[in-house]
C-alpha cells in the first residue's frame, strides 16, 4: 500500500502489482495485476508465488491483466491466448 501512494502521489494512473494485492490496490489507483495464471492445471506457477487466474484478478478489481509466461511458453500461443480469453 505505501508503495501504490507513492506511486499515485507521483501522479502513475496505476499499478502493477500480485493478484493477492489488487484489491488493496485499487483503493488507491487504478491497477493493473500481474501475473495472472489459467486455472490449476492449465499452467505452471514457475517461480511465482502468489498467482491468481485472470478471472479472479479482474474479480478482484484489476482494469488490466498482464500475461506472459502462459502465452509465450506455451506449444500453441494463440490457444492459450483465447483460453484464457475465454475464462473472462
């Protein structure tokens, strides 16, 4: 939270934080999460901790979802792409 008034005091529209910290976030500005992953099963966590499905993120109050490792990594990028479009 005291790293989303900075950034709101130093006049950022958002910003990007974990799922876990959307809500919290979007009190003070417009978020963005980061991260999101497709549902358990779908996706590999990898090195993050704290994930979220996209649907859970804009759930939670994200007005923008930022998704790589799922889609870059994955055998058939366009599928991925609108599976996880398809979950919104």
């Amino acid at each position: 939270m005291r790293l989303t008034a900075l950034a709101r005091e130093a006049g950022l529209d958002g910003v990007v934080c974990a799922g876990a910290e959307v809500a919290a976030a979007k009190k003070a500005c417009r978020t963005a999460s980061r991260r999101p992953r497709p549902a358990p099963g779908r996706s590999q966590a990898g090195d993050q901790k704290r994930v979220v499905t996209p649907r859970k993120a804009l759930d939670a109050g994200a007005s923008i979802l930022v998704v790589g490792r799922p889609i870059t990594q994955a055998a058939d990028p366009d599928l991925a792409a609108r599976a996880i479009a398809a979950t919104l």
